[in-house]
C-alpha cells in the first residue's frame, strides 16, 4: 500500500464514522493539482544532471495552499500527494486559514555541495514559480531542506516577479523575513499537546521515560524541550542508529557530539542499539520524528510506549494503528501533534504580509492556545464517536473542510 492509499484509507475510515457525503469525500480524495518538473542542475564538475520534481496542491477550499519541500532519494509522486493531503487535515485541525500543499525533489542532499544545492533550489523554485506565490501556495522546509534553502526559493522568486515577494515561503533565516520561533515550533507544539494530555489525565510529567525516535530539528528540539520540562530522554535515534540508556541522559550533550562528530552513536556512556530497537523499548512517551511508516503490521505489537507523539508525518501505517488501538496505546497524531510548525509559518506568512515582526514571547503566546484548542477539539470528537484520537482529528478536519465547501458551493 503506498502512502497515498494509506491516507485515502484515513480518510475513509473518518468518513464513515462521521458518515460524510460521498460527494464531499470524492473531491477531497483527489489533489486539486500536480506538478512534475524537471531541473537541470549544472555540477561542480560541469556535466549537467536533470533532478525530478513535484509539487502537489491537494486543496485551497479554507485558503492559499500550505506545505513544505523535501529533498530526498525516495522522495516520488504518491508520497507527496499523500503529504499534500495531511497537510490540508492538518491545517484545518489547527483551524488555520490555509489549504495543504507539498513539494519535494527526488535527490540525495548529502552528495550534493553547497553550491550544487543552491542552484537545485533556484532551479525547482523557478520551474514551479507560477503556482506558488504569497496568495497561492507557500512552501516550507521540509526533510533535508532548511532555512539557507527557503532563502535561496524567496530571493529566486523575487527576481522572477521583478519585487521583493518573500512571503512565497516561510521557515527562512530571521535577517530575512523569518519568525522568532519557527524553528522550535514543529517540537514546541507537539510538546504543548502532550503536556496538555498529560494534565488533562492527571498524569504528573516530571520522571517520565522518554524515547525519541529521529534527532533531526523536530526530534532533537522535542527531546531538549521535554527534558527541560523534567521528562527523562533514555533513548534517541538518527539515521545511522540509536543509543539508550535507562538512567537518561542530556540531549543538549547528544546534539553536541552529533553536530561535532556526525552521528548520536558517536556519544559515549550509552547503549548503541539500532532504530528498530529503540522504537520497541519500554518508555511511557515515545516520540515518533523520522520518516513514515516506521510502525506497521509487523512491529506494532512489539511497541511498549504508553503514549506515542507523531512529530513526523504519517510515522504509523493503518495496519499498525489498529495493533496499537486493540494494545490500549494512545497516539497523537501527526496532523493534530506536529501541527506546530504549520501554525508558526502562518505567523511568519501574516508578520511578511504586514511588514511587522513579533518578539518570540508573542509567537508563544499565540501558538500555545492554538495547539490546546485543537487537542479539546480533538477529544471532543474522540468521546463524541468514540474513536481513536487519529479517527477524531481526521473528523475534525473533514467538518471543517466540508463546511466551507458547503458555503462556497462547491459541492
């Protein structure tokens, strides 16, 4: 089953609880545009070499389209229609006024130099610069893309329309237009909801174990953030393995040897255990933030966290939801918990639109009800139709989406 028909099978499942209009279900089943491009990208050791591109534009009902661009050797058509698509449940959950998009470019990051990078981004944000703009459709980073990247995508598109337009993206560098907050948001957003579960539960926070799977911006500031909150951080995986230790550790020191020598392996005292492992020991809150489908039908039984926090986009498969629900094991899910992210790039979206720039104690101030707002809204429907917490937010996505259809008249 590709990601797609996994999404398509969430959408499904949501549509016959809530028992939505079929004619509402067809057309959000379907991504509204898809764009293949190609970019020919002119080497260090001047031979040229073409990259394949996409994006995909699943829905605009409730707003411009919204959504980040990848880079990745994996990276093709179906993964970014499904990305595309929880990025419209996504925005809609958090109640932001945005549709989903989502882009990504089929290479691999780490062969490419710096300035091979630079002129790859020019390059697809030209290709696709007429379906994206501050009133259509605003990337953001996404897997192996970054700040210096949406950068690169604001000022090439700026030439391109001849004036400073660098509200097409959000997630770039502060000296260029970027929020107070961004960076952490995806993490910090997460962490709100699940303190909020937490408290919500009478569940004291303080000593819980805590793994983290994926140490990358999201996995790495969710692990700083929770330890700061007095959880224990007792295991944390990259893509080249994991470590574990029962006592716990401190991720500031992990991050440091990480960006020092390469990899979390590379830090001494602990346990060296691949990610397979990691996301099968025993924890009260383990963090998902790699890739998708890191927990399917075959894994999923084996998975002893209480509590799962999706920070990355669809970490579950349906297969590995259902062994979770029968195990009574609570998820977050990604588009409700790492919905951080999305909320902070509208803040960024509407400071670039107004010329006028928030302290980070006012971005905080703004994304912390949001985020519990969305949690509420959540549970509401969880106990409503008594669903998964995935079921509910899918629900709460689809009303949202097909209330404005309804008043739009476009079905």
């Amino acid at each position: 089953m590709s990601l797609f028909e996994n999404t398509l099978a969430q959408i499904n499942e949501a549509a016959g609880i809530m028992q939505l209009d079929e004619n509402i279900k067809e057309v959000i089943s379907h991504p509204k545009k898809m764009l293949q491009v190609s970019v020919p990208v002119k080497m260090d050791d001047g031979k040229v070499k073409v990259f394949k591109g996409y994006r995909v534009q699943h829905s605009d009902v409730r707003g411009p389209c919204k959504g980040g661009i990848r880079y990745h050797w994996q990276v093709d058509i179906e993964e970014v229609k499904a990305l595309a698509t929880w990025m419209s449940m996504k925005c809609a959950v958090v109640n932001i006024p945005y549709g989903g998009g989502k882009g990504g470019v089929e290479c691999n990051p780490k062969e490419l130099s710096d300035a091979e990078m630079e002129r790859l981004s020019r390059g697809y944000i030209d290709a696709i610069s007429q379906i994206v703009g501050p009133e259509l459709d605003i990337p953001a980073p996404d897997v192996y893309t970054n700040a210096q990247v949406m950068a690169w995508f604001a000022d090439e598109f700026s030439k391109i329309k001849g004036k400073p337009s660098i509200g097409v993206v959000t997630g770039k560098p502060l000296e260029f237009g970027g929020s107070l907050g961004r960076n952490t948001a995806t993490a910090q957003g997460g962490v709100y909801v699940l303190l909020k579960y937490l408290r919500d539960n009478d569940i004291d926070p303080k000593g819980l174990k805590v793994v983290v799977q994926g140490f990358g911006n999201a996995g790495m500031f969710g692990a700083t953030i929770l330890h700061k909150e007095g959880l224990k951080i007792i295991g944390v995986s990259d893509s080249k393995g994991g470590i574990y230790k029962e006592e716990g550790f401190d991720p500031n020191a992990v991050f440091d040897v990480k960006k020092s020598k390469g990899s979390v392996q590379d830090f001494e005292g602990v346990e060296k255990i691949t990610n397979e492992e990691l996301i099968e020991k025993d924890c009260d809150v383990l963090v998902l933030a790699a890739l998708e489908n890191q927990v399917h039908k075959d894994n999923a039984q084996n998975i002893k966290g209480k509590i799962i926090l999706e920070l990355a986009n669809g970490p579950i498969t349906p297969e590995g939801d259902e062994i979770l629900v029968k195990n009574e094991i609570e998820v977050i899910p990604d588009i409700l918990a790492n919905a951080g992210g999305v909320t902070v790039s509208y803040f960024e979206w509407v400071q670039n639109l107004a010329n006028f720039y928030w302290t980070e104690e006012e971005v905080q101030q703004k994304l912390k009800p949001i985020m519990e707002k969305a949690l509420a809204d959540v549970l509401t429907m969880k106990n409503k139709y008594r669903s998964s917490m995935r079921q509910a937010a899918f629900i709460v996505a689809i009303k949202r989406i097909e209330d404005t259809m309804k008043l739009r008249g476009i079905v």
